[in-house]
C-alpha cells in the first residue's frame, strides 16, 4: 500500500525526545559583569530585536 501522507505531513519535523534535549542550565554565580556597553545600549534602546540585527555587535 502506499503512502498516503500529504507533502506537508512528511516535511514536517519529529519532535518526539527533543524536550529532555533541551535544558536551561542553573545560574550558580554570585556575582555578574555588567559591561558599559550594554548599559548604554538598555538606556539608548539601539537594540530592537530585529531578524537582521546581531546582538553581539
């Protein structure tokens, strides 16, 4: 018999097992580095979030 599933059904991607794959590791940490860097970029909001913007930059 053939395989009667739609081109969408077999594209679609198995996420069986992946939940266990992905963990939010705990922050241990009793001290952090706020660089001025970032402050500024907090106060001024040059960072929006946007698909082409690096975050890193």
């Amino acid at each position: 018999m053939a395989d009667q599933r739609t081109l969408a059904q077999l594209l679609q991607t198995p996420i069986e097992g992946y939940k266990d794959a992905i963990v939010v590791p705990a922050i241990t940490a009793d001290n952090f580095e706020l660089k001025h860097g970032l402050l500024t970029l907090v106060q001024n909001k040059q960072f929006f979030g946007h698909d082409k913007e690096d975050p890193r930059a």
